[in-house]
C-alpha cells in the first residue's frame, strides 16, 4: 500500500483513538502524579525557558525519543556517549511518561534539553519539528509514530531506530498487517538490531534491505558502566557484620520484589535455614516505601526484620534480625555484589521479572521464577549460555536454593557463563552512536 494512503488512513482513525484512550491515559497520569505545567508539551506549547533553550540549538541537535523508564535508561546511556564524542551537538530528548520524564531530568548532562513527546497529529507535530528542526532524529527500542516520522522525511532529517526491540506478539502483529506497517518501516534510514537473528525479522515487516545492521544491546552493554563501589561495598559488609553480629554472613537476596513475594521467600528460608547457619537472607522491596507493609509481613509470620534504613556504621548493635530488609534507594547494585545468590522479584507471584544484569554483570549466580516476560531476549540469551537458572515456581526455587548453596563453586560456574554471555554486547553503546556520527549528515546512509 502507498505510504500516502496508509497516512491518510492513519490521520482519520488517530483522532477516534485518541478519545477511547483518554480516560485510561488521565487515570495513569493522575496515579503517576501527572505532567504538571508541562502537560501542554504534548500539544508544542513551551515555557519561555525551554523555548528559548530550543531556539538556541535549533538546527544544530539530535532529537531522541525514548517513551518511559527503560527506554530513556537506554537513551542517557547513548546521549553520554554522544556528548562525550561531540559536545558540540546538544541532544533533545522526548519522553511520553512522566515516571520517563522523571529519569531523564535526573542528573541531565548540560547539553541534554528534555521535553514531552508531542501527540502525533499532524498539527502539533509540524510546528514542533520546526521549532526544533534537528540534523537527526533517533527512536529508542519501538514506537515508530508515522507523522512525525513523515515530517523528518520529507525534510530530509535521518530517522534512525536503535537497540531496535521486536516482541514475538509485535511480530506477528506487525506481519499480520503488514500492508500498513511495511511504508511506515520503510521511512526508516537505519534500524540497528541486538542480535543477528533480528536482521531477517525487521526487513520481514518492512524495513528496507540494507538498511538493517546489528549493533548489540545497549541495555545489556556493561562496558563503561559504574560497578559496585569498593568503598560502600566495605561499609556494608560492616553493616552485615553489625546486623547480625558476628563474621561476615554469606548472604541470599531477594532483588526487587512484589507484594506476596517477601512473605514466600521468608517462609521458604524458614525452611532451609537450619541447615545454613552461616547464610542470612535479605531482601529488597521493589518500591521501598512499602518497608512498614513488608516488615509486618515478616513478623506475621513470627520472624523478626530490621530495616537497613535504621543501620548506621557503628551504632550499637541489637539482637541479630531473622531477615534484613534493604529499604534504601539506590544501593541495590553494591548490595547484590555481596550475594551469594540474587533471587529476582516479580518473577514468582507477578509478571514480568526484574532486570538480573547487575547481578550477572558482577559475577553473582542468579535464580529467577517463571516470569521473566520484560526481559525475554536476554533471558534467551543467559539461558542459552547456561549462564542463570529460570525456576517453574517457589517449589522448584525450594529444592535449588540450597543445591545453590551446598555447591557454591558450580553456582560460580553458571554466574560465569552469565557474565561472558553479556560480554557479547559490550560496545553495543559505542558502535551505535559511530553510525549515528556517520548518518549525521545530509546523505541518506548507504546499505
């Protein structure tokens, strides 16, 4: 099908769209607190201060869209890179969440200008395009919206998708319909895919031959990433020692996890612990404002917790807890580089998983539960290198827990594996963003 017609099938059905999703989208907005003042972005009105922060790099920036939280993680890792290699090109970032939005301003290197995503109707994107008017435009992971799309085309902007992202459902949904999806594909000058296989799977929907090239995973690229910080990872293995006083423990953490799950693990651990007096179980609430809910959870089941956020280097110590609650933010990455084993949360009694790459990226054997949908490419990759160990449920965690710990050398063995499995796609960051310096000019890119 021409693009023009599948345009003009799209701008007639957007509006209708559009107003069956308005209340679900003011629902999230109102439980995720909303976009403030900001909230007119979406339709290209701005702030003095941001227009004229616009006005100044017109012409002259890249213009990355990222839509929520994993997306923009994704694009602050290549923005730095970018900035690194040309400071001189400032970079606008476009976010549809506010939670993405949220991320993104935080600790945003100064030639980074963050906006919301305008709504993709052609009267809002048009005098957005032209208030920024960019020398390239670059999608991060899905989310290929045509008008805007359009708009750089036609004034001769590169469009380019990196860590380009294809679910299976996406697929076949794509393939599906392929008369409508395949101009839009086709509008794109670059799709940089993470894994080889990915090559036949775009230029299937669309994308045009040539034009489809492997770059790796940004999200998996570990190279010039902060590891664990030697100097906390000293101050808590102080803390361990004071919580429980006594040697250092080998510990077990539970990462990330959801309601139902912390009261499963320490009921489990209430089970095994006899025959493991020198391990201590910890585990870390997904969201630690839910300590208090935890903490009563755990002492329901007659243990008694202690929260990490009530330790301090030290201070007196007090009985030895049963459980050790992490209910700091930003501490998780130095905490599991003292695990013996990571058990990851949402994957037991809620869908979707949590993201092991931490843990597998700092050596540290890994057991997660059956839900692990978020993060299927890499798991299919850790899983195929032997390198993490994906349990059918609790029962199954139950009986390898303590495999996990009576063997810790073959338990190193597969936290190896892992980690040389993720050594695949170090330099993903750095590849990307040489294409993007190469396609950064007036020339289409060359296939």
């Amino acid at each position: 099908m021409p693009l023009l017609l599948v345009l003009l099938i799209y701008n007639f059905l957007l509006p209708f769209a559009l107003l069956v999703l308005l209340p679900v989208s003011a629902l999230k907005m109102r439980r995720r607190g909303g976009y403030g003042a900001k909230f007119w972005q979406r339709f290209g009105f701005f702030d003095k201060a941001v227009a004229a922060r616009l006005e100044s790099i017109h012409g002259r920036c890249r213009w990355m869209h990222a839509v929520s939280v994993g997306e923009v993680n994704v694009a602050r890792k290549l923005i730095r890179e970018l900035l690194e290699a040309e400071p001189d090109i400032p970079v606008v970032l476009s976010v549809t969440t506010s939670t993405g939005y949220a991320v993104a301003c935080e600790k945003a290197p100064p030639g980074l200008t963050v906006i919301y995503s305008p709504v993709d109707l052609a009267l809002v994107v048009g005098p957005v395009f032209a208030r920024i008017r960019p020398r390239q435009f670059i999608l991060v992971e899905a989310e290929v919206w045509p008008n805007l799309v359009r708009c750089m085309q036609r004034a001769g902007v590169p469009v380019i998708l990196v860590n380009a992202r294809l679910s299976p459902r996406s697929e076949r949904r794509y393939r599906q319909f392929r008369w409508f999806a395949a101009p839009v594909f086709g509008m794109l000058d670059r799709v940089l895919v993470q894994e080889p296989e990915d090559v036949a799977r775009w230029e299937a929907i669309g994308a045009r031959p040539g034009r489809v090239l492997v770059s790796g995973s940004i999200k998996f690229d570990q190279s010039g990433q902060a590891a664990s910080s030697p100097e906390q990872v000293v101050v808590f293995r102080a803390l361990l020692q004071q919580a429980f006083s006594g040697p250092l423990p080998r510990v077990v953490l539970a990462a990330s996890t959801h309601p139902g799950e912390e009261e499963a693990f320490a009921r489990l651990w209430t089970g095994i612990r006899q025959d493991f007096p020198g391990v201590r179980l910890l585990i870390a609430p997904r969201h630690a404002e839910r300590r208090a809910e935890v903490s009563a959870a755990l002492t329901g089941l007659g243990l008694r917790p202690a929260l990490r956020s009530t330790l301090s280097a030290g201070s007196p110590g007090a009985q030895p807890p049963d459980v050790l609650i992490i209910d700091s933010t930003g501490e998780l990455r130095d905490w599991q580089a003292l695990a013996e084993v990571v058990i990851v949360g949402k994957s037991f009694l809620a869908k979707g998983g949590q993201n092991p790459v931490e843990a597998i990226a700092a050596g540290v054997p890994v057991l997660t539960g059956p839900h692990m949908e978020n993060f299927a490419a890499l798991m299919k990759l850790l899983l195929a290198a032997d390198g993490i160990r994906q349990t059918t449920g609790l029962e199954e965690l139950a009986r390898l827990l303590p495999v996990f710990l009576e063997h810790p050398g073959a338990a190193q063995k597969m936290a190896s594996l892992g980690k040389a499995a993720l050594a695949r796609h170090a330099g993903a960051t750095q590849r990307t963003a040489a294409v993007l310096g190469l396609t950064g000019g007036d020339a289409p890119p060359q296939g």
